[in-house]
C-alpha cells in the first residue's frame, strides 16, 4: 500500500514532516526580516550555524539546552497524559530554589549525598507544586490552566522572598542568594574541559535529561502507570468506566510533570547558574518548554532533540549581533516555528489540494514512486 | 403507503454509474441513483457500504472520480455544499450542527441572517421562521434555546433550516438514530407531509422497519456496490436484509428454556438523583438472577440511565441497596463492582466504552491491564496484548482483521461495540449490564450481539438489558420490567407481553387484568 502513496500524501501524513516544514518556513521568515532591514541572510545563518558546530560552541548547545528539555519534557508528558501543564514556569522555579536551599545550608555534605538529595528536593517541590493544582482541579474543579499561572507567580515571588532570607542571600552585594557548595556542582573538572576545549560552563547534567527522557518515555509507552493516566487524558469517563481512579491520575501525571520541570531547575542551577538572582521578570524556561514539547510532537525524545535545537537557537541567537543582526531575530524563528506547528493542519491539506487540481500529476508522481522502489 | 404524491416523470436526482476512491480503496463502485418528485427514498446498506460518500458527493462534500450527476435533470458539479445549497438540496447530518447557546431562529437564520442596515433584524428573522415552521407544519418554539430542547426538536430545527435555505431535496443521514419512537412516528409523518408539498426525500438508514413504514423506494448499496431498487410495497424486512448483508438474516434468537438460579443483582429501594440534582430513581427495586435475562423497558428519561449508573458506580445513590452475588456495591467505585462481578456494554461506547485514542489492542485490556499476562511489574507484555487482540479480532469477527494497533475511533460503530463486548465477555464477570447494545448497528451486527448477550444467559450469566428499542427488549428477554418516573411499575415474563400493554405501561398507564 505504501508504494502507491505519492509524496505529498507522505508529507501530509508524517508529522515529523510537519515540524521540520515549520522550521524551515521559521528560517525563511527570518530570512524575509533580514532583507527587509537589508543584512546578508547568508552571513547571519551562517554565523548561527557557525557558532553552534564548533566543538566548544556545541558544548555550549548542550548545556543551554538541558533546562529547555526538562522543561519540555514536563511539557510533553503533561500534554500525553491530557493535561496542559502550563505551570512548568513555576514548577522550575520552586525546584531551582529547593536545589539552592539544599546546596547552600547542606553545602557540606560529600557530593555523593548533596547533589541527589538536591535533585531529590527539587523533584519533590516540583511535584508538590504541580499536585497543589491538580488537588484545586479535583476538589473544586478550578481550571488548571488559570491557577497554574498563578501558581507561576506564586513561584516567582516566592523564590524572591527566600532569596531575601539572610540565611541564603548572598553575602556581598548581589541581588541574589549565596553560591551553591561546589559540592553541589554538577560542572566536568577543569582538566576535562580545557582538554576537550568546551564550554566553562558544561556539565554532565546532560546525561540526566537523557535519563529523564528515557524514563519518561518507558513510563508513557511501556508501563501500566502510563497506561492509566494516558487513559485519563484522552477519555476520562471510560477510563472511569473501565475502573481507573481519575482524580489521582491527574495527580499523578501533575506530579510527574512537576518534577521532570523542578529537576529542570535543579540541573540548571547546579549546572549553569550556581546561584539564583533575585528575578525582575519571569525567566521563561517553562514557557520555552511548551514550544519545544510542540516541536517535540510531545514525545520525549522528540523533546530531547527539539530541547538541543531550541538550546541551538538561543546560543547561535544570542551570536547574531556580531554580524550585526539583532538577536530578537530568533524570537521571530522561534515564533513563526509554534505558529506553523500550531496550524499545521495545513500541511495535512496537501492531500486535498493536490488530488482535487491535478490528479494527473499525481497519478505520474505515483508511477514514478513505484518505479523508485 | 402513499404513494400519490410522487410524480414519476419528473427525477429530481439523478446519479449516474458514480465511482469514489480514496487511494485505493473503492467506496462507490457505479451506483446508480434515481428519485423523483414527491418521493422518499431510503438508502439501505451496513455500516461502511458507502451510502454516507454517495451522499457526500450529492452534497457537494465530496467529488465523484466518475460518474455522472443530475438535479432537476441538468448535469451539474458541485464543489462545496454551497454549490448544492444553490441547487435546492439540503442536509439533516447524524450529528446535528446546531449551535447550542443559541435559540432556534438564531440557528435557522445562520448564515442568510436578514439584515437591517448593519444590524441584524431578529424580528424579522423570527417572522420568518414562524412562517415556515407553520407551512410545513413542523412546530416549535422560535424562541427556545438548543440546548434545552429534545432531540426530536433539534431534528426539526435542522429540517427547517434547510427549508429555509429553499431546499427542493433533504437529504437525512440517518435520521432515527438518537429519536424516541414517539419522536420516529412524528417524523415519518412529517417526511410525508414534506412530500406533499413536492419535496423529495432521501434517507441513508439501515433500520429497516422505518424503510417499510416511511419509504417509498429504496436503494441497496453493498461493500460500495450498488444491489438494487426496489419498490419498498413489494419487499419483505427480511428480503432487504439479505440484500443488504448478502446472506439471510435471522431475526429470531435462539433461546433455550432454562430455570434461572440464584439471584446476582438485587436492588432494593434505591434512590437517586439526576445531573440537575432532581430525583429520578425513586426507590427501585429489580434482581436478576443466573440464566435470565431481565429486560428494563421504558421511555428515555424515566431514570433507567441513572440506574445503570448507580449500579456500574459512576453515579452515587441517595438511598438504597445494591448487592451483586452478595457483595454491597452500593456508592463503590466502578472498580469495586468490577471486581466482584459487574461488567458492561456501555449506552455510550464512545464516551464510556472505548478509549477512541487507543488502539484496539490497548482498549482490550481496559480493565485488565495490570494483570499478567498482559503487564508483570508495571511494564506491559506487547506481545501478549498483541496475541490478546489477534485472538479477539478473530473470534468476534471485528473488522477489519489485523486491526491490533489502529486505534479505536477509525472503526465503524458496529466494530466499536464488538470490541467492547469481546472485552467485556471475555472478563467472564457473573453480572452483564447492557445498555442501548445495538443503537447505531445494522441488522448484520445486530444479530451478532443478540447472539452473545443469549450466549451469556445461556452460560449461566445474570443479563440485565437497557433498551429503547422495544423489539428487542421483547425478543431478548425472560422477564421484563416495565419503568415509569423512577420506579419499576410493572413485571412480565417475556413470552407473555405484547407491545400494547408494554406501550401502555411505559406511558404510566394501567393494563387491565
């Protein structure tokens, strides 16, 4: 059956296509900006490609990416399991601050004991905080999306307010909590990195993503738990019927997704960061994993690779200005990429559009598709 | 049968040797179609016979890949429904597209909304309405919102919204599938008067007792192809069943006498309330026993619904009892009745049923998931979900074969339901709760699930059957319990009742003697 299928029908039917269309039509709606303010496309992508391919500009991808794949993976697990976890935001934040807390006032624990006890924390806070939300749906069914953005501000003051507290603000003169203990840190040795020439900054936090995504994925396709609350998410009231317990699915999923978002944080923090600044406005590591839990197709490891080229973007991104680019120029890829995702319905059309105009064409096209194989 | 208002030279539809493909599938095979003015002509064909694509196509939905179309004798293409509007043809869909917040005007003005100036000019508008709703004799309230109003209501404002388009031709795409038979008798007098009028009637069903009592001719479509057709005065149910399926049908079941035994379900005095909070089960009492099936026959709404639900745990009685082989069930969540022996076709497959997201290996073990051999700590056996499914697909002739990993939604209803009766049969539980089990099939499927719900008795299983369809409430069952306003009211043993005295008793009535 397959060979008889012309080349469109394949573009309308895989939605991997659909993505990679997307981005391509992003890059070319860059590209029509650019020209617009009358820079050399060329010289700006290539420069974007440039400054992510070298070894250390790589390094550099990874590392900014690990907080965008937590985040997207919490996104994409809340969005199998039919919930729409908006609040990933707030989520990070909490366990970015709960990882803090633990590396600051535990600071002399082994690295042995402290960074999984961060971990550890940050996934429990992450999870409390998306349980808190799933515990307001159930009780009094409160709309999960309006009170996880309260929840996110929540988060976000919150975090403030314990960057204020003298036992974890920084003692100099930074608007920010002290430094973690080194033994909290998730950073390759010094040796290591000027060996391979990577980034200050890289760290094996990747390798937990990875882990996490693996995780993630064996829980929504190869077990019983993700059964259920795949169950829950796409019928709630059969899977009632079939005698699955609804409300604590929801939590479960809720407090899944919470702690893929709070160890995002942690990873962050222990990773990159080192210290938490006190915020003037919301960072948006959550709300980046919506973006790239889309262009994952919600799969995990979709968002896997999806998180690496969104961490691509904003490092190449923020390079642009030495060709005199202005770096808001990724925001607009990255904008028009969800937009086409969001919408890409249209590719699916394809079908519709070429077998109704030219369906000799696309007998030919089938012909020679046959022949190929 | 009246036929006096159908004028035999004047074809209003003519469909030529049509031919559709989706790829390679052939879903009409050189159907021919020919109706007339004044007529009502049914489309006859199982589920998946393709009566839906040829109606597509006459409604401009979609485009023949060959073939030829005729209105009011002058080929025509169409491209979209307008293009069809324009022609004078009007469709009533299966699932209504009625705006619900909306009233009744507002839904029939949409989208030819007369105007003043800018504004629109709802006085008018409901001028209008009242105008067409009296020349055709289809009351209702121009005022009323959708949403408050029945079925049978919203079929009308469908109706008369093609009307109100100057629709010569309505198509009805089955028509009866979610009306009361009350509701079914006002709408064939309604297609009747219709045609009196000069318009002409199409309806795509596969309920052959309304083709008989509605229709004047009709078209046989099988596997795409086109049968026959037939003047509906000189064929039997039976005849238009063969042709439909292509091969006999039978309508009788197979049931042997038996003595029932020890009783599984008793309910005693149970109360319970509706979604508005207003008592419906009003303290029922009800036990079925081994071997038997007992058969609630009723008008919707008189709380057999809230019954059900009471019982399979997803609603929460007020007051009352509800013991299955002894174990009190009573306000226990579904699971609880399940494992002590309750399982059920569902009235809705689609929202209670099935996971239509899921694929049909997957809904299979809706309830079973977490046993071995399908899982073994948390992580499922693939392979032997898959063998589960093979073996399902197979052996309740769900279709189509090697279906294990399409999901659930891309089949058709009759398939939907044997999945789910394959599931619940094979949870081999002592108490089978059915509800509407055939609403939506053909007769093919029809025969099918009559089969294993007898089968179940037969095994020694407790049946309790929830039906509208009074037919086979009284072909099916060995007792049945008639329920009127929350209460049973009335027990007959099922080769003694006769529809009259049921009818009665449904409508809350008394039966002499």
């Amino acid at each position: 059956m397959d060979k008889k299928k012309n080349v469109f029908t394949i573009i309308a039917e895989t939605r991997i296509i659909h993505i990679l269309l997307s981005i391509l039509l992003g890059f070319a709606v860059g590209a029509f900006f650019l020209l617009i303010m009358g820079l050399d496309v060329g010289a700006a992508y290539g420069r974007l490609i440039s400054s992510v391919t070298s070894v250390k500009g790589f390094s550099y991808v990874v590392v900014y990416s690990i907080p965008y794949i937590m985040t997207g993976l919490s996104v994409a697990f809340s969005f199998r399991t039919g919930i729409f976890n908006i609040g990933s935001e707030g989520q990070f934040v909490m366990g970015s601050m709960a990882a803090a807390c633990i590396g600051i006032l535990l600071g002399q624990l082994p690295s042995a004991i402290l960074i999984p006890l961060c971990f550890l924390g940050a996934m429990v806070v992450g999870a409390v905080w998306g349980i808190i939300v799933g515990f307001l749906k159930n009780k009094w069914g409160i709309n999960e999306v309006l009170s996880m953005i309260m929840f996110n501000w929540i988060a976000f003051y919150l975090s403030n307010f314990i960057a204020g507290i003298p036992a974890i603000h920084s003692d100099g003169t930074a608007e920010a909590t002290k430094n973690i203990s080194e033994n909290a840190s998730t950073l390759l040795s010094k040796e290591l990195i000027a060996d391979l020439g990577l980034c200050p900054t890289a760290n094996w936090g990747i390798l937990v993503a990875l882990l996490m995504t693996i995780i993630a994925w064996l829980i929504i396709d190869k077990t019983t738990l993700g059964y259920r609350l795949k169950a829950v998410g796409f019928n709630k009231t059969a899977a009632e019927y079939g005698g699955i317990n609804v409300s604590r699915s929801i939590l479960t999923a809720l407090a899944i997704s919470g702690a893929l978002a709070g160890l995002g944080g942690a990873l962050q923090l222990m990773g990159m960061g080192s210290r938490i600044s006190v915020f003037s406005s919301q960072e948006g590591y959550g709300f980046a994993g919506i973006v790239v839990a889309l262009m994952g197709c919600s799969n995990p490891f979709g968002a896997f690779f999806a998180g690496i080229f969104y961490g691509a973007l904003i490092y190449g991104g923020s390079k642009l200005n030495l060709v005199g680019a202005p770096t808001q120029l990724i925001n607009v890829i990255v904008g028009t990429v969800v937009l086409f995702i969001a919408i890409s319905v249209i590719f699916q059309r394809l079908k519709y559009v070429h077998i109704n105009k030219k369906p000799k064409a696309a007998a030919v096209q089938s012909v020679k598709e046959g022949d190929d194989k | 049968m009246a036929k006096e208002y159908i004028d035999m030279n004047t074809p209003v539809i003519e469909m030529r040797d049509i031919v559709k493909k989706f790829g390679d599938f052939t879903a009409n095979d050189g159907i021919n179609l020919t109706v007339h003015k004044g007529e009502i002509h049914a489309i006859l064909g199982e589920n998946g016979a393709g009566k839906s694509t040829l109606m597509n196509q006459l409604y401009g939905l979609l485009k023949p890949t060959s073939g030829q179309i005729l209105v009011n004798g002058k080929p025509i293409e169409m491209n979209n429904p307008r293009d069809a509007i324009a022609a004078g043809i009007g469709m009533v869909h299966q699932h209504f597209m009625l705006i619900q917040p909306f009233t009744v005007t507002e839904n029939i003005v949409l989208g030819t909304e007369p105007t003043k100036g800018v504004a629109l000019d709802m006085v008018t508008a409901r001028k209008n309405v009242e105008e067409i709703s009296q020349r055709y004799g289809l009351a209702i309230d121009p005022d009323a919102r959708i949403e408050d109003i029945s079925v049978g209501m919203q079929q009308r404002v469908e109706i008369l919204k093609a009307l109100y388009r100057g629709a010569d031709i309505l198509i009805l795409d089955e028509p009866t599938s979610s009306l009361t038979p009350q509701e079914i008798e006002e709408l064939i007098v309604i297609m009747r008067s219709l045609t009196k009028d000069g318009k002409s009637i199409i309806i795509i069903t596969h309920k052959l007792k309304e083709i008989k009592a509605a229709a004047d001719f009709c078209t046989i479509i099988r596997q795409g192809k086109y049968i026959d057709t037939v003047d509906v005065e000189k064929v039997s149910e039976n005849e238009l069943a063969s042709m439909m399926v292509g091969r006999n049908v039978t309508f009788t079941v197979d049931k042997p006498e038996q003595e029932p035994g020890e009783v599984v379900l008793d309910v005693k005095d149970l109360h319970c309330n509706d979604y508005r909070d207003v008592e419906i089960v009003k303290g029922l009492n009800l036990q079925v026993r081994r071997g038997e099936i007992v058969g609630i026959a009723g008008i919707d709404g008189n709380g057999q619904t809230e019954l059900v639900e009471v019982i399979t745990g997803l609603r929460k009685g007020t007051s009352g009892q509800i013991f299955v082989n002894g174990a009190d069930v009573f306000n226990k969540p579904p699971r609880f009745g399940f494992d002590h022996g309750v399982s059920s076709i569902p009235a809705d497959r689609q929202k209670h049923g099935l996971i239509l997201d899921f694929s049909i290996e997957d809904n299979l073990i809706l309830q079973n998931y977490e046993e071995q051999p399908y899982s073994k700590n948390h992580f499922f056996n693939r392979n032997a979900i898959f063998e589960h499914a093979t073996e399902s697909i197979e052996s309740y002739d769900i279709r189509p074969q090697h279906s294990e990993r399409r999901t659930a939604g891309t089949l058709s209803g009759g398939n939907q339901q044997k999945v789910i009766i394959a599931r619940e049969v094979q949870n081999d539980k002592d108490l089978l709760i059915a509800v509407n089990p055939t609403r939506g099939l053909d007769v093919g499927a029809i025969e099918y699930v009559h089969k294993y719900i007898v089968e179940q008795r037969n095994k020694g299983k407790a049946v309790l059957l929830v039906s509208f369809e009074l037919d086979e409430i009284m072909s099916l069952s060995d007792i049945i319990d008639v329920i009127f306003d929350g209460k049973i009211v009335a027990s007959v043993p099922g080769k003694d009742a006769n529809e009259n005295d049921l009818g009665l008793l449904m409508a809350g009535g008394k039966v002499n003697g």
